[in-house]
C-alpha cells in the first residue's frame, strides 16, 4: 500500500487541521448555574453584613447581574468574575441596618452565550424589560409593584424563559432585630468555674461585650477595700440553628466575693443590650446546710472552654475566637464550553470523512 504524505497537499492538510480544531474544542453543553442548596438559608440582623460569593464560570466580560429583592428594597448591581471564576459581593451594613425584618431573595444573573444580561432593571421606571423583545415583563419597584415573593418568581420566570439564554443561582435570607438573651444563671457557689451564654441575631462572628459586675460596688473611702469583684471580656457569636446564634464564656468566680452580681451583654456594632443577675455564695453554704445550689452548665477547672478571669480591676480578655463573619454563600456554577456538544460531534464526523476522501 502507498502512502501519500501530506507535505505539498493544501488540501489534506487542512482537513487534518479542521479534525484536530474539532477534537481540542470540549464537547461539553452551554455554561450554567447550579442553584442554591435546599435549606440554606441564613439569618441575619439589621446592620450584619451580607457576602455573596461563588464561582462563574466562562468568565463573562459584563460580569453577573446581581438582584436583591425584599419587603420595600430593591437592589441591582453587577459584580465582575475575578480571574480564577470567583465573585465577591457584599450587601454593607449601610444598607442592611434599614432592612424591615422579613425574607429577602437573591438572584445571580447570568448572561450565558451572548455575553449580555436580557433581563434587565429600568431604574428610570420602576420595570423589568426584556431586552429581546423591548416588552416590559413586569412592574419590580413604583406604582403597581409586585411584593417581593412575587416579584421574584416573576423575574425567576423571565429568566428561565425557553427563549432566554441567561441563567441564574438564588440564595434568601432572613432579617431580624438584633437582639440578645443570656441564658438562666441561678446560684453559684464561691470558687465555681460555670460557663456563661445565650442566644442572639446577630450574625456569627459579630462581637459582644460580656460585663460582669458586683451590686456591692460603689464610692467608697480610698483607705478602705471596695469589695468589688468583677470581669469583662469581649465574645465572638458562634453559628447556632433555628436561625438564631449562639454566644458563650467561661467566668471563674474564685476570686469573686459572695454577692449578687449583674451581667451586662452588649453588642459592639448593633445597638442591642441584655441583663441578667446571678448570686455567688459561700462554698460552705452548699455543704451540708440544705440549701440547694444549682449550678448551670459546670466546667471542671481543667475545661478547654476558655475563661473570662476574674480580678479586683476588671480586665478585657479575649475569650473564644471564630471563624470570618457569616455569609450568605451561593454554590458553584459549572463550566460549559463555547460550542455546543452537537456541532462538535458534527466537526469532528465531517473533518473525519474529508481527511479520508481522495482528491
């Protein structure tokens, strides 16, 4: 059998060419996004931040659509894809603190193939347009507004329209008051290592101020002792469930004088504040006397929960690190590729029986 080499033949060489472009473009369908995990939905107070973040891939040169839409707010804006697929988009404090409590809904737009969005905000009109078509879809803010479930499965229809390439991930959140409550102390006798927490709104990661102080403390001559015992500390809130946070210290009373003392749990950023009283006794009074002394969530001196230390002059310590301040975290888009898998197929197939045809 005679070979025929390729060199001096135009015409072979490039169907050799045309067979090995088909076979480098991925065979894979158009680019989309993977919508939100069931169930994860975050909570929130007035004046958290919010963090969308995630992966878009086919890096789109207008970047992603974002659209947050909740009871009387409404925000459009785009966010550009960073180099390695990701986006960051954080909703600030400024616009959070106003936020009326309720549900608010998330939508990440993509503009897919045509690298445009075609389902667009007239800021000017209050309206969703379709840019295909020029029509109106329906009426987002203004007069004639739909409320915010509506308004987002409409713009979730338009979207997903057969005859718009866009696609889209959701995400919601839930804003609430801030607010903090301290779980029930009781009695605790003298020398008690005891943990102290509770619940809150606030969004993980957020700060407390924790205060402990003696009733007894007061004016008092400089030649004589005040008797005041005390601590503070600063708390970091933990994630929780039920859409509420937790929060918790270790305090060490060895040093506490039995008295009656006041907790004070405050929030650094957000006005919110809780009190609560707990009585510290002689260790002796629970021995033997009768006298019942319950005694919340004991720790032995050797608990790995870290401790606010009790002194005569109230020191500020940090007592229990955390993770970055909570997000609202959309999930991974997938990668798709420039041309569809059916034209690829069609390449390779035709660049296949050019390469095998005489000339």
């Amino acid at each position: 059998m005679n070979y025929r080499p390729l060199t001096g033949n135009p015409y072979r060489t490039a169907c050799f060419a045309l067979l090995i472009f088909a076979l480098a473009v991925p065979c894979v369908s158009a680019i989309t996004l993977t919508p939100g995990s069931p169930g994860s939905v975050a909570t929130i107070a007035q004046g958290d931040p919010v963090t969308i973040s995630g992966i878009a891939t086919g890096h789109p040169q207008v970047g992603l659509q974002i659209w947050f839409i909740g009871y009387n707010f409404v925000k459009v804006t785009t966010v550009q894809v960073n180099d390695d697929n990701s986006y960051v988009y954080i909703l600030r404090e400024a616009d959070t603190v106003n936020l009326a409590p309720g549900q608010y809904f998330v939508i990440v737009q993509h503009p897919m193939e045509n690298g445009r969005f075609d389902i667009v905000y007239d800021s000017a009109t209050g309206t969703v347009k379709n840019v295909q078509t020029g029509q109106t879809v329906f009426q987002l803010t203004g007069s004639g507004s739909l409320q915010s479930p509506d308004a987002a499965n409409a713009l979730l229809t338009a979207i997903g329209s057969q005859n718009i390439d866009d696609t889209f991930a959701t995400v919601s959140f839930f804003v609430s008051q801030p607010i903090v409550g301290i779980n029930s102390i009781g009695t605790i006798p003298q020398g008690t290592l005891f943990i102290l927490n509770g619940t809150t709104s606030l969004a993980a990661g957020d700060n407390l101020m924790v205060e402990v102080t003696s009733s007894s403390f007061g004016p008092t001559a400089k030649t004589s002792s005040s008797g005041f015992s005390g601590t503070a500390g600063m708390v970091t809130v933990q994630p929780g469930s039920g859409g509420q946070n937790v929060w918790s210290c270790g305090v060490d009373t060895s040093t506490f004088t039995p008295d009656e003392y006041l907790v004070t749990v405050s929030g650094v950023t957000q006005s919110v504040t809780a009190s609560a009283k707990f009585t510290v006794v002689p260790a002796s009074s629970c021995n033997g006397s009768g006298e019942i002394c319950p005694i919340p969530s004991l720790v032995s001196a050797n608990s790995t929960t870290p401790a606010v230390t009790a002194s005569q002059n109230s020191t500020v310590v940090p007592v229990i690190t955390s993770p970055s301040a909570a997000t609202t975290k959309l999930p991974s888009t997938t990668q798709g590729a420039s041309l569809p898998a059916a034209l690829c197929v069609a390449g390779i197939t035709v660049a296949a029986l050019l390469c095998c045809r005489r000339p």
